[in-house]
C-alpha cells in the first residue's frame, strides 16, 4: 500500500461484543459491509473504535482475517498497533503480519506515557525494523499526553515507511501548517469529524474519524464537496458532523455512546467490554433526541 492509496473514508470498525464480552463474527461481517455500502477505501481493525485496549494480538489477528476473508479485494485492511509497551506493539505487529494487514497505524507509547525526543524516536525504529508493512502515525494528544510536531512527523517520515499520518490535533494552525508542509509528502487523514470539510479545502486526503457512520451525506462524496465552493450539501454535512461529534464524545464512556448509535441504525454493533458500560436508557433517549433533531432515521 502507498500514501496513494490512503485517501476518503477510512472508519475504524466497532469490535461487536456480546454480553458475556465474546466477539460476535457474523456481526462484525455485517458492520464491514455496511462500512463498504458507505463507501469505505480502507477500513482499520483495533482503533480506538474497535476498542483496542480491550483486544489482544490473537483477537486482532483473527479480526484482521475475517476482514480479509470479507473483504476479498474489496479494501485493504487497517491494524492498530498503539500500546504503551513496544513488546505489545511488535506482538501486534507479528499478529497484523501473520493474518494479512496491508498497513499499520501507530500513536507513539500511548495513554499514560509521555515521550522524550529519543524515546519516541526509537519506538519507531523498533517497529520499522520488526516489519516492512507501511506505517500511518496517529497524533492524537488527548491519548497520548502530547503531540507530535510537523518536525517530529517529518523526521519520521524521512526515516520509515510512513505514507500518512491520522491528525487528531485541534488546532487549525497545526493543520494547515502540517498540509502546507507535508501535504505533498504523506497523506493527511482528518480525525475529529468536524474538521473534515475544512480539511478538505487546505488539502487533506481523507479522514479517519468517527461520525460519518450517520451523515446523510455519503462519506464517498465529503472530498468533492468538501473541495468546491461552500454550499447547502457542505453546510447541512458539517453541521451534522459537528453536532455528532459533540454528542458521541460527550455521552456515556467511549465508545459506549457510537455503539448505541450504531444499534440505532440497525447496526449490530452489541455493547462495550468490560471496563466500559453499555450506554443507559437516558443516554439512548439523548442519542435519539439529537437525531431527531439532525434528521437521522433510527429504529
């Protein structure tokens, strides 16, 4: 896979769990199909989504097999790899390996570990060594305690494997200095949604983020409209990225709220594991009422 090819709509898959917290297969099939209807061009297993820190190397193998079996050529298939430990990472890394991942997506050591210079620097070198699969770095400073600078991403694109990078940064001046910069070098796929239109226009790819699961607008369409001049369609599609931002993030403990939404949809998306709670009735009721008032059908 090239930086080419990493472009649109690339959604972290929900891992279906059912109540006993086992993973349900056939649901998950269904929720990749759904994904392609909605005009997926890769789709990532273990994301933040997928409720990573609840799956272990075996259970991400297997995910990313199902996935290809499903897929058939369709999309390649996505892996995160994040862990604060470099021996988990390279246990996920033999696992996205031995089971088919055509590319890997990596935060620096994550959640409770911030990183000096040298230390962020060798967990890379650890894992470029460990595979020749393509690398897309994941800035996500909420995760992470910090945040990458377009130095540090361009170091590391001058030295591994990378061909993009997943920007959860919110800031409007990082992304337009990361796109002016390294636009050209790597491919720069949004991560909160609501900065998905705008990001279009200064010149990212696409968009790895949570939101556009619900959008009337298909995802497939957000780079075209998102690169012509403002319009209704625009407006109507940022504003419900927005407000759906705002509510998934800020309902129950992630991502309790986006698999109760999805459920909504028809969309076998089963609850949480364990630590995570399933979203309450009253978060539901929440769920329900912002849809009512963005237009979004629900069951």
């Amino acid at each position: 896979m090239k930086k080419e090819d990493l472009h649109g709509y690339v959604p972290a898959i929900a891992t279906p769990f059912n109540e006993k917290g086992d993973i349900m297969e056939d649901a998950f099939v269904d929720l990749f199909e759904f994904l392609i209807s909605r005009g997926a061009t890769c789709i990532c297993i273990a994301g933040d989504n997928g409720e990573s820190w609840a799956l272990n190397a075996e259970e991400r193998g297997r995910l990313v097999r199902l996935a290809k079996d499903t897929s058939k050529g369709r999309v390649p298939v996505m892996m995160g790899i994040s862990a604060p430990t470099i021996d988990a990472s390279l246990a996920y890394v033999k696992a996205a390996e031995d089971n088919g991942a055509d590319v890997l997506l990596s935060m620096p050591q994550t959640y409770v570990l911030k990183a000096s210079e040298a230390e962020l620097m060798g967990r890379f070198d650890k894992v470029s060594a460990a595979t020749d699969l393509p690398l897309v770095l994941y800035n996500s400073p909420r995760r992470m305690g910090f945040s990458l600078t377009i130095d540090q991403t361009e170091t590391l694109l001058n030295n591994h494997n990378v061909i993009g990078i997943k920007e959860s940064q919110r800031d409007f001046f990082y992304h337009t200095h990361l796109l002016a910069r390294l636009g050209d070098k790597l491919s720069v796929m949004t991560g909160p949604c609501h900065y998905i239109m705008p990001a279009f226009g200064l010149g990212a790819k696409g968009f790895i983020a949570t939101g556009p699961e619900f959008t009337d607008l298909l995802p497939s369409e957000m780079a075209s409209v998102g690169t012509g001049a403002p319009d209704a369609t625009y407006r109507k599609a940022h504003n419900q990225l927005t407000v759906l931002y705002e509510l998934l993030m800020g309902t129950a403990t992630w991502p309790a709220s986006f698999k109760a939404a999805l459920n909504l949809i028809g969309q076998p998306a089963g609850v949480p594991r364990d630590p995570v709670h399933a979203a309450t009735s009253a978060d539901i009721d929440k769920i329900k009422r912002t849809f009512d008032q963005l237009g979004i059908s629900y069951k």
